[in-house]
C-alpha cells in the first residue's frame, strides 16, 4: 500500500496469480504501464489546452508484454482512440498532440 500525502489517496498493489500472488489489485508491473498512458494523456491535455483545443475523450488500450528471465516489463504496446477528438482539428494541430512533451 502506498499513501499520496497531499491527498491522503491510498493504492494497493499485489502481484499477479501466476507469480506469487493473488491478483486481487494493480499490480507494479500494470502501474508501470497505467502510468505510461496517463503521463501521456496528461500532456497532451495540457498541449490541447494552450492550443485552445478540446481533447474530448481519448481512449488508450495497453498492451504489457512480460520477458520470462528475468520476469520483467519487455515492452508496452498503447493503441490509441481518437474519435473523442473534436472533429476541427487540423493534420497539424493532430501532429502537434500526438508529439507533445
């Protein structure tokens, strides 16, 4: 369990059933990939808002591939839905959210 200070907000963790745990929460691995996407969808909101534009709801599906030895994260697949995105949005405003940082 982890405590946020500023906000009392509080997360628990477990490992997945098919390595020593119970799968009953996120486990540091699914964190790991929840706060990938996150990040991501944070700046561009920010992006979206200093170019006056309306994010609207964009989804990410993610993808976690695991390495069997070590067990460890290989690699992160996020698959994108833009049909939340306002519909006025310039090919060049497009480019400029997706490459935001």
């Amino acid at each position: 369990q982890a405590l946020h200070i500023d906000s009392k907000n509080t997360l628990i963790t477990d490992a997945p059933k098919d390595n020593q745990g119970n799968g009953e929460a996120f486990s540091p691995t699914d964190l790991l990939c929840t706060s990938l996407a996150s990040c991501m969808l944070t700046i561009m909101a920010m992006k979206a808002r200093s170019m006056n534009l309306e994010l609207g709801q964009v989804g990410i599906q993610l993808e976690k591939k695991m390495t069997a030895a070590p067990r460890k994260v290989g690699e992160i697949v996020l698959h994108f839905d833009w049909q939340g995105l306002d519909q006025r949005v310039s090919q060049e405003q497009f480019s400029a959210l997706k490459e935001a940082d």
